[in-house]
C-alpha cells in the first residue's frame, strides 16, 4: 500500500442544515485530493491537459460512516487500484482523528483534449501513478 | 414500475471547464428530484422533518454514460426499489431527449430528529413511497 | 418600470446551518434569472455567445433584508438600470410572499470571446435589453 | 494597518465555462478567509457561536479587476473596518503574485444564536477584532 494523503479543513457552506457536511461535497473532496496527487505524481492536472489529455468520471461511489463537521480537519487516502488501458480506478477513504467516516471509488476514463474521444493512458502518466498502487512500496 | 419524474434545467454555474455538468452535481439533482417526490407523496420534506422524521445518506452512485450541458433540460427519473425496516433504496435515471445520460442509487437511512438514531421508518411513509415501487401500478 | 421576473425554489443545498440560504447564493439567483432574461430578450444566453459576444461581472452587491428559507419560492425581479457603451448595469429585487427580502446590483461588462477584450454591446443586445430598462413601457 | 492575511488554492470546481472563478465564489473566499480570522483572534468561529452569539451578513460586495485561475494560490486580506455597537464592516483584498484582482466589503450583523434578534458585540470579540483594524498597529 501506497496511500496518496490530503488534508482538508471543512468549509462552513459545505455544511447543511443538518450541522454536517452535505452527502454531495464528498465526491468533491475525492476530487480536490485526485488533484494534489496530480501535482506530487505529474507536476500538476493542468499540465497533463495542456499536453492534450485529460480525464473524464464515468462512475463514481460514496459509502458514508459517520459525518464530518464544520471546521473539522479530515485526511482523504487515495489509492490506484487499477490503471486499465483507457481508465483508471482510484479509492478513497475519508476519516477524521484515525476514524474512518467515508470511503469510495471513482473511476476515471482517459481522453484526448481536442476530440474529448477515450484515449489510451500516456505512458508516462501510467508509470507516475503507478506508485500508488495497492500492490507498490 | 411507477417512476416518478422531475424536470431540471441545468445552471451555468453547474457546469465546469470542459464545458458540462461537474461531475459531483449529479446526486445534487438527485436529491432535488427527491425533495419533489416527496412533495408529492407526504406534503413535503420539511412536513417530515417537523414530524420528528428525517433522512440521511448512506450510500450513493453515479453512472456516467453522456455529458449534460448548461441550459439542458433533463428529466431524473426516480424508482422506490426497496423500503427497509430503516432503510430506502432508491434509483434514479436522467435522461434529456429521451436519452439515458446517468443514472445511479441512493440508499438513506431514516433517523429521529431529535437524537438523530437510526429509527423505523413511520408507516404513512411507507404507504406514500410505495406507491413509486418497481413492482406498483 | 418593465422588470422581468422569474421564480426560483431554493434547493435544500442552498442553506447553511443557520437554517437559511447562505449569503452566496443570492448573487447566483441573480444569474439564473438573468439567464432566463436572456432567453426572453435574445433567444438564449449561449446564443450570444456563440455569436461570438460574452459577458463577465465587473461588480456585484447584495444588501440582505430578510432570509429565504428551504422550499420559499421567491420571486426575482429583474431591471437594466444602465446601458452604457461597454457595460450593463442590472437591479435585482428579490422577494417572498410580496415582501422584498433582498435587493442588489450587477454590472456586467461586454466582451469578444475569442479576445475576451472588452467591446461595444452589439446593437441587437442594446435593443433587446432595452426593453427592461427603468424608463421603458 | 494590520490586515489578516490567508491563502486559498482555487478549486477546479470553483470555475465555470469561462475558465476562470466563477463570481459568486469570491464573497465565500472572504467567508473561509473570516473564519482564519476568527481561529487566530477568538479561538474560533464555532466557540462563538457556543458561546450564544453569531454573526450574519447584512450586505456585501465584490469589484473584480481580474479572474482567478484553477489551482491559482491567491491572497485575502482582510481589515476590520469599523466596529459598531451591533454590527463589523470587513474589507476585502485578494490578491495573487502581489496583483490585486478582487476587492470589497462585507457588514455583518451580531445575533443572539437563540432568539436570532440583532444584539451588542461582546466586548471581548470586540477587543480581539480591533487588532485588525485600518488605525491599529
């Protein structure tokens, strides 16, 4: 295991009238990490779209424990669990204080800027995220 | 089957770079489909809430098949598949032009407002959301 | 006095944990009413922009009276306060029931897409707008 | 002079169509700014609101001079403008590479947390916020 980490602090309005963050802003927490990953693992997103690829979510999971709060610190985990020749399934899993609160998957499809048609995965691109992988380090 | 359809116009503020629906605000109009579902069905959301009666989300999908884009009408198609002892499981399927663009599962739980556990769901509710089973009509 | 109106149900994700809609909002309520302006005036807003002319807010203000609450339908009435050269100032008023709960201006400023330099408004829009102006009808 | 200063990284999700930040999310840079405000003078917003009081806004605004970017790390400063018996007016500057590109004001009010009624700033939150002032230091 290889686990890529992020921490973000809870914004007041991703908290609804519940007084806890609203089931939809997980999905972009996920989002927000898959991007530092990016910056550590490839120099950064943008780059990857400026040379003319980017990626796509085709499916997307949310298995919810326990809600986060407002101004609460979580850590979100990120693991590669499989880099298919046009798609990448990554895992994440949210907790608060070494609590496990959300965990789930996302898989990415890979395609070409100009066209937005699925791509195969640079090479280079595969071989970066790679280290993240559930069978590395 | 006895869906239950609600018509949404996606918001340019929705919508992200490359142009389409960010991925993360599926389950948004998701839940605003619920909302009338429920309008429908027992008077309103907050009828239940003021009851004593809320939800919460376990568990959510999305599947993407094909991009919605800023002024889209799209219609979220929403099936009761299973009414727990605690729990909802519903479907959803959005569509624009008569095509299936996304679709995906919802599973909430029913709490107590006050102490926020876990609570059978109440019986007029059952009967209300019945009526958009699989197996209705 | 010719507004244009539009309604708007405030979605359960628009409220913050005070239990009213997050001061944000406001301005993006301004922008989807807007939109459906645009649509009533010129055709659709991305009509204009595919005509090669775009708009970006040079300034906004919102001024809150009273809160809006989950499920209010409230009313946005929209006027073009100001036609200028380049630029377009509009007034929102946005209200329940009858009463004015918020109120608040934008200037927009006219720009070529493919440049995004400021330009003239295009005659046609100057016409089309002119229809919701402070002096009009 | 002696402005608060806090560092956001724009979020892809913050941006529209337009590849810049969409504008109704500057008045929550100012709001997630505020709050670094209120943790380093008060302990924190939410200890407060504990403690009975919170705050709303009564009116805000925003001039945009240039956009912000994805993954832009920008910088908000914040001036405690005036302290009145119930209300606090906060300016705005958010800048990226030293080049201010947003500026504006926010008036909040001071409510009882129970009642929601208009009430007198405590004059310990007073005391912490005026460290912040144009006049101080």
């Amino acid at each position: 295991m290889a686990a890529f980490h992020n921490e973000i602090r809870i914004r007041y309005q991703e908290c609804d009238m519940q007084g806890v963050v609203y089931f939809a802003r997980y999905p972009e927490y996920y989002d927000i990490s898959l991007t530092e990953l990016f910056r550590v693992a490839l120099g950064s997103y943008q780059s990857m779209v400026d040379a003319g690829t980017d990626i796509v979510v085709a499916e997307q999971t949310v298995r919810y424990r326990s809600p986060a709060r407002f101004d609460d610190v979580v850590d979100v985990a990120i693991t590669i669990d499989r880099l298919g020749e046009t798609s990448m399934q990554s895992a994440y899993a949210i907790s608060r204080g070494g609590e496990l609160i959300v965990e789930g998957d996302v898989r990415h499809v890979f395609i070409d800027v100009p066209t937005k048609a699925k791509r195969p995965m640079p090479e280079e691109i595969r071989a970066a995220l790679g280290a993240y992988g559930p069978e590395s380090g």
